[in-house]
C-alpha cells in the first residue's frame, strides 16, 4: 500500500505549516493541517489504518450481495415510507437482472440500458389474494414504461450508494432514461346486457351484490358509493340517489335510481335495516367502509364474467347503456350532455368517449320507442 506524502502549506497569515490528505475509494478521509511534518505523516498513517480497519470483508461485491445489504439497511432505518413496494421491486425484478451476480465494478452502463429494453417486452403479472394463498396472473400486455423506470430508479440509489463506499467511482445508471413506449388506444371497458343478468343472478353475498348492482346502474363513483347514507335513497315519487357535495368534482347532484338498483337497495334494507345517517355500507364499527372496500370485486366477478374486469367498469356500464339506450326501461338514449350531468363529469371531454356509442353523434338524441332489453 502506497502512503502519501504530507506536503508544505502557507497559511493565510504567513506561517508555514503541513498538510496531510488521504483519498480511499473515490472520497476524502482526511484533509487536515499540522504544525509540523511530523504530526502530519502520523495523522496520514492512522487514518489508513482505521480506514483498512472499516473496510468490508468483501472488498468487491456484487450487486446481488451489495443491493441486499443496502435494502437491509433502508428497512432498518425505518423513515422509508413504502419500503414493502421496494422489497417488492426488489426481489421480482432488481435482484435478477442478469449481471446480478457480477461485481459492482464491472457492471458496464450497455449491461443496464440492455436491461431495460429486455424489461419495456417482458410480460407484465398480477398477484391475486385468494383464500389459500397468493396467486400470479398474466394480465395480457408488457411491462409500462412508467414500471421499468421505478425499477431502474431503485437500482440507480443502490449504485449511488455504491459510489458513496468506494466501490465504484461513477454510476453507470446516472441519467439514464427509459424510452417512452407508444400507448395503445384507451378502451373503455363495460358490462353486456348478459353480464348484467349473470351478475343479479350470481351466489354472491347480498351485501357485495348490492354494492355491484347499485354501481352499475346508477354510475357512482367508488367513493360516492361508500359515503352513502339511507337518508340519501328516495323511493317514493322519482326514487333518486342524492350524492353529496364531498365527491370529486365537489358538487351535489340527484341520480335516478333505476328500477334494477332500487329493487337491490329495497331488499337489502329489509336484510339490514338502518337509521337514516347509517351508511348503506358500514364497517363493524357502523362507520363506512375504508376507500379500498370493493365489495370482493376482484374475485366474485371472476366467477360470473370470466374474464378480467376493474371495478370501475360498472361506471363505464352505466355511460355506456344510458348512451345506447340499451334497457327496456329508458325512454330513449340520452345524449352526452345528460350522461355529463348524470355522472358528474366536470367537463364534457370526460364523457366524448362515449361518443362512438351514441346512434345519432354527439350529444343528438335519438327519436323512437323503448330499445330492447335482449
């Protein structure tokens, strides 16, 4: 091991002096001055021995080895907030690149930007909670590019972190970008006539029943649903659904109540009969449900639709038939400017991607009877 030199200084005010400075691993662990050479070469030596001392076992690590480490000590800390998302990252993604077992010095910036372009055409999964355990689903398209960045965004920190110790002496991650990959055209998503039956007449429990049926054919909002109160259902005269001014566009509106949504409301009255400031959807504790309550959404719906569906495709199937005029119940369709104020768009651009449904373009109403129900 080479020893540096100390070195003659000048001060400010004209004395002389000696200066020690050690470097180890791309950063300064000593920098001071002496009054003489002497105490500058012993300062020199200890702090090449304390460093030597601190050094790790593994002097060249890998990134398997040295991401795991430092995940280890960001969960340790515990000022991290969503560290279970970056375990998550980490050991689905991170932690099995392929030069995850290379040492950190010889990982090249072609071995990431490699990485990433393989990652924006991998296929993207699910995990589903079910009763007996976790399970993985394919979900029909490729990793987004907005995934692949959170991604190299984590292990950008690990090869910092890296640089910080010594390791290496530059990130080969630093500035570098995922490509932005084109859009497939949005699609929105709805529930057929025959969904709709298959879903009033599927075995699920009444209360999760009642929460699908009502959303879809009153076109809530998840949240507009679950601050629902029975003092806010009218049955007599127009039934209507009155949503408050807490919503997302922070304004009041009246929404009809439609025979298949007031029946459903009818009878889980007479199963759990409430005060009028009782939610429609209360917790144990007669509070209402938290905002991540869908009723199970995820896995009754696999049993009746058989295929995949969000829970706010029962908004979407709302739009979508009063758009239509699809129930034997409307009138007539309506036009985009009724379904705007019916959902509680705030602008008419929300509600155009319907457009395409509407029989007589954009916001003209068509003339004629009942439509079909069949």
């Amino acid at each position: 091991m080479r020893i540096p030199k100390a070195w003659r200084v000048t001060r400010s005010d004209g004395t002389e002096a000696w200066r020690s400075r050690v470097r180890r691993g791309g950063r300064v662990i000593l920098d001071r001055v002496w009054e003489t050479e002497e105490k500058a070469q012993a300062a020199i030596v200890r702090a090449l021995l304390l460093h030597k001392e601190r050094a790790p076992a593994d002097a060249h690590p890998t990134l398997l080895s040295f991401g795991r480490e430092w995940m280890e000590r960001r969960d340790k800390r515990g000022t991290v907030r969503g560290m279970r998302q970056e375990w998550s990252m980490w050991n689905a993604h991170v932690s099995k690149v392929p030069f995850a077992k290379r040492r950190l010095r010889r990982i090249e910036r072609y071995h990431i930007r490699r990485w990433v372009e393989d990652s924006l055409s991998k296929e993207a999964r699910g995990v589903l909670a079910l009763r007996d355990g976790l399970e993985t689903k394919e979900l029909g398209r490729t990793l987004t590019s907005q995934t692949v960045s959170k991604h190299l965004r984590l292990l950008r920190q690990i090869l910092d972190s890296a640089v910080e110790r010594g390791h290496i002496k530059i990130n080969p991650a630093a500035r570098l970008r995922v490509p932005r990959k084109a859009r497939p055209a949005k699609r929105e998503r709805w529930l057929s006539l025959q969904e709709l039956r298959a879903l009033e007449g599927a075995e699920i429990p009444l209360k999760s029943k009642t929460l699908f049926v009502v959303a879809a054919y009153t076109g809530l909002r998840l949240g507009e649903l679950l601050a629902l109160r029975w003092k806010d259902i009218k049955f007599s005269g127009s039934p209507g659904v009155s949503v408050g001014g807490l919503t997302k566009t922070l304004k009041a509106r009246e929404v009809p109540l439609l025979p298949p949504a007031e029946q459903a409301l009818r009878t889980w009255q007479r199963a759990r009969p409430g005060l009028p400031e009782a939610f429609l959807w209360a917790n144990r504790e007669g509070g209402a449900m938290g905002r991540t309550y869908r009723g199970g959404w995820e896995r009754h719906s696999r049993a009746f639709l058989h295929r995949p569906a969000r829970f706010h495709d029962l908004r979407h199937t709302c739009a979508s038939h009063l758009i239509q005029g699809s129930w034997d119940f409307m009138v007539r369709p309506l036009s985009l400017e009724e379904v705007q104020l019916w959902l509680g768009h705030s602008s008419r651009a929300s509600t155009e991607i319907y457009a395409h449904l509407a029989p007589g373009g954009l916001g003209e109403l068509v003339k004629g009877g009942r439509a079909s129900r069949g």
